[in-house]
C-alpha cells in the first residue's frame, strides 16, 4: 500500500505530505522505507517516523511510442542514457524532441525495491510467463516494478495492482482509469455480531500525479472486514446519534435532580455512561482503521465498554428481581454497600475478560484485535475469539436476565393476583396497561433485545430489528426513566423556589 498521511506530525509536515509545496522532484517523488511501506513521498515518511538516510527513492520510467526513427527498443535505450544518464554532447535536438513528444514519463520503483506486499484476489498482477509478446528480460522487469508497490489502477472491469502490472497484459497507461470511488464502510451495532469476511473492502485515495498529469488513483485494502449497505449505515448514525443525545440529558437531569439518584437511579446513570462510551467509540472508530496500534486500543476499549453495558444490565436484572420477584418476607434493603458491590462487579467482570484477550492476543496464541491496520473497524476480528471474548459472556449473562424477567413477571402477577379481587374490572385493565409498559421498560434495561444479535445472520429481518431497537436503546432508556409521572414530581420537588 501507499501511504498518503502522517499521524502526530506537524502541520507543516502533513501539508507537505498531502500536498507538496516544491517542485523538486526529489521531494515530491514516493519512496519506500525499510518497513516496506511506500509512502506518498519523503514528507510522509518523515511525518510517520522514518529516518532521511532510510529512505529509498522511486526514479523515473518512460514508455515511449516506436517512431519511425526509434522502432527498436535498444535505440530508445541509447538515446536514455546518451541525453538523461550521462547527460552528452552527443544527444542530439531530434532526441530531446523525441522523449519530450514521444514518450510519457512516470514515477516508478528502482528495481532493488522487490517487496511484495498483499495483494486481494480480484486485483490482477503479472502473469509467471508472458501472455504477450515480450522479451524475457523486460518481462521480468515488469515483474519486479509490478510486485514493488501498491497503486490500483482500472481498465475494462478490471483491476491491477499498478500501472506496470497492466502493461504485462499489454494494456498501456493511456488505457488505464482510476478506480470507481468507494467510501469507508462504516461499522454499525450489528458489528458485535458479524462474521468478518476476507475481502476487499475499500480503497483511499492516494492522489498521486505522475509527469503527465495523470492522477492514478487508489490504495486497495484487503483485510477481514465487515459489511454494512448504505441504509444501515446511515440509520446506525441517526440512531447512535439520537441515543448519544438523549442519555446525555438523562445523566444530566439525574445529576441536578437528588431525589432521583436512588440505587435503581444510580443503576440507570452506570448504565447510561457504558452505552454512551462505547457508542461514542463506535463512531468515531473508523478514523483509527489505518494505524495498527491506535485501532488495537480503540477495540479493547469498545470490548470493555460494551461488556461493561452488559454488565449493568445483570446487575438491573438483579436489583429488579431483588424488589419485585422475592416474596415480601426476602426482599432485602438497599444501602449504598449494595451499589458499590454492584460497581466492583462491572469492572471487574468485564476487565478479566479483556484482559485475558489482550494476553492471548499479544502472546500470538490466537487472533483477537487487529494488527496491521488495515480493517475497516476496530473490534474482534476473528470468528472464534469473538465466541469466546463476546457471545459467550454476553450469551450467559443473557440467560441470567431471561430468568430474571421471568421471575421478575410471576412475581409482579402473584401481587397482582392477590389484590385483583379488590379492584374494578377498569382498574384491572388499567393496571394490565401497566404491565405490559413495565415489561417493555424491563426487557429494555435488561438487554433482551440483544438476544435477536444471535439470529440476525440467518435473516434480514431480524437484522433490521436488531439494529432500530439497540441502536436506539439510550433513547428507549430515556423514554423509560426521564418521560413519567414519577421523575416528573421529583423534578418539581426539587425545582428551588
């Protein structure tokens, strides 16, 4: 790949690495580092940490038309060195006209640059033998330019890995397109769920003008990726965003207003901080894809915080189940012991797991975070590490609030039961109103929702649901605890006069 941007480089420097400010060729020329990497041109390089005396500059190659007067491949090559090389007396105004008419001039590889780097399989490289007719020697030229360097190129429907890659299929470079435009495919709440698949995702600009004013065009990506359509990337945004706003004015209101932080209260805002962190890190993930180390600590701290939801929504299922589904004679009091017991449990639960990945992932026992920055997310990348670090413990502790619920509901119709006798038909069926929308808020806090994230990769539908109702959790959160009677005579109690 080419790498057309510096992190935590000056502005200057980054400036001069998207857009040189010279017309030296020298600067403005890629260059390869010894990490194999080719970058943009020497800025790039520096703005990325590597050293001037490392650097290994591209040089020149020209593909020039057969004229009558220079038909032979070995007479252009004399006319190259008689007039650039050695510069001679000997180059005549007929040779000068002819490389300055004649032949096109492009940015290439030295041929001591011979890295090969990945490539994804719709994108065509040189053929082991020629499939046109071509000497061996220049054949084999073009191979080793071909597997220098990473610049895609089209033409036909087809993709090549670089303009000399082309012309081992006899496409010449006036033939060749850029790329059609993809966007960055940004990661949604069904991400936590998804099977990576290995396949091209993407392609970034690189912007790369040779000496005819061509732009050729793109840097392809090839990694596991996730994909996401067009809709559901943009309802995710919508979504997130709705729920990111609205738990913000949740924790606020909970935070001026005392009489509402209970430890039920106190539950809801600890909830409210763990969805907010990691769907803020959700969407700002995609802008760390590119560096290896940046998405690493960008997924472990969306792991940590996702549990840490999960976390909260056990320990809602539990204090619900202490209040409503034990029999009177059990319910135990609540003091603020119990909350800080309840605090501890979310950190520490989710903060073993994490753990434990990150030393199996940094040991190289198995694959769990991304390593070279070539993802379009930064999550769990592999199938079996995501069972074990996420489904697994998400899995049990949706069982636990499942059970929870249940006992949560017969108790509330045991209560129910016992004083039906003294209501009206219209009071009962007030009160089975109530229910129904004290079971929505439950299964809401509780995370049951969640449970459609295991069925969703056998059909759209559920897919959909899955992420209208858990992209939108902070705002059905909102609605639950800020939108009801009770908060609302709090809020006015507490109003100074």
């Amino acid at each position: 790949m080419m790498i057309s941007s510096c992190l935590n480089c000056s502005r200057e420097l980054q400036e001069n690495c998207s857009n040189p400010h010279s017309d030296i060729d020298v600067e403005t020329m890629p260059v390869e580092g010894p990490d194999g990497h080719t970058y943009k041109n020497r800025f790039c390089a520096l703005g990325n940490g590597i050293k001037p005396e490392n650097l290994k500059r591209w040089g020149y190659e020209l593909i020039c038309n057969e004229v009558e007067a220079y038909n032979e491949t070995e007479k252009i090559r004399a006319t190259v060195d008689r007039c650039l090389v050695h510069q001679s007396q000997n180059c005549h105004v007929q040779d000068k006209e002819f490389l300055q008419n004649d032949c096109s001039w492009y940015y290439a590889p030295s041929l001591n640059i011979t890295k090969n780097h990945t490539v994804c399989s719709p994108v065509k490289t040189c053929l082991p033998t020629p499939s046109i007719n071509m000497t061996a020697l220049k054949y084999a030229e073009l191979k080793l330019k071909c597997h220098a360097y990473m610049l895609v190129v089209y033409h036909n429907g087809s993709f090549y890995k670089n303009f000399h890659c082309a012309l081992c299929y006899g496409i010449g470079p006036t033939e060749l397109e850029n790329p059609p435009d993809i966007t960055y495919n940004y990661p949604t709440i069904s991400i936590f769920f998804e099977i990576p698949q290995n396949k091209p995702n993407r392609y970034k600009e690189a912007n790369i003008k040779y000496a005819t004013n061509r732009t050729a065009g793109t840097v392809n990506h090839s990694s596991n990726s996730f994909e996401t359509t067009e809709f559901e990337m943009y309802f995710n945004l919508i979504g997130v965003s709705i729920s990111i706003a609205t738990l913000l004015f949740l924790l606020a209101l909970y935070s001026l207003v005392p009489e509402l932080r209970t430890t039920p209260g106190k539950i809801i805002m600890g909830l409210s901080i763990s969805i907010l962190m990691y769907q803020i890190v959700l969407l700002v993930s995609p802008q760390f894809t590119e560096n290896a180390v940046a998405c690493s600590i960008t997924a472990i701290i969306l792991h940590f915080a996702i549990l840490s939801s999960f976390a909260w929504m056990s320990i809602m299922s539990f204090d619900v189940w202490k209040t409503f589904g034990r029999n009177n004679s059990q319910r135990m009091t609540k003091t603020s012991s119990s909350f800080l017991h309840y605090c501890l449990y979310v950190f520490i639960n989710p903060f073993i797991i994490v753990l434990t990945a990150i030393a199996l992932d940094r040991s190289g026992v198995m694959l769990v975070y991304w390593r070279d920055g070539e993802s379009n997310s930064c999550w769990i990348v592999d199938n079996l590490s995501n069972i074990l670090f996420f489904k697994m413990p998400v899995g049990i502790a949706l069982g636990l609030n499942i059970i929870a619920f249940i006992w949560t509901i017969l108790g509330i119709t045991n209560v129910r039961n016992k004083t039906s006798k003294y209501n009206s038909t219209k009071n009962q069926q007030t009160t089975v109103t109530k229910d129904v929308k004290m079971y929505g808020k439950l299964s809401v806090v509780m995370g049951l929702t969640w449970t459609l994230g295991f069925a969703m990769e056998y059909s759209v539908i559920v897919k959909f649901i899955f992420l209208i109702v858990n992209s939108l959790q902070g705002f059905f959160i909102f609605l639950a605890f800020v939108t009801n009677k009770s908060v609302m005579e709090k809020c006015k109690v507490s109003r100074p006069t």
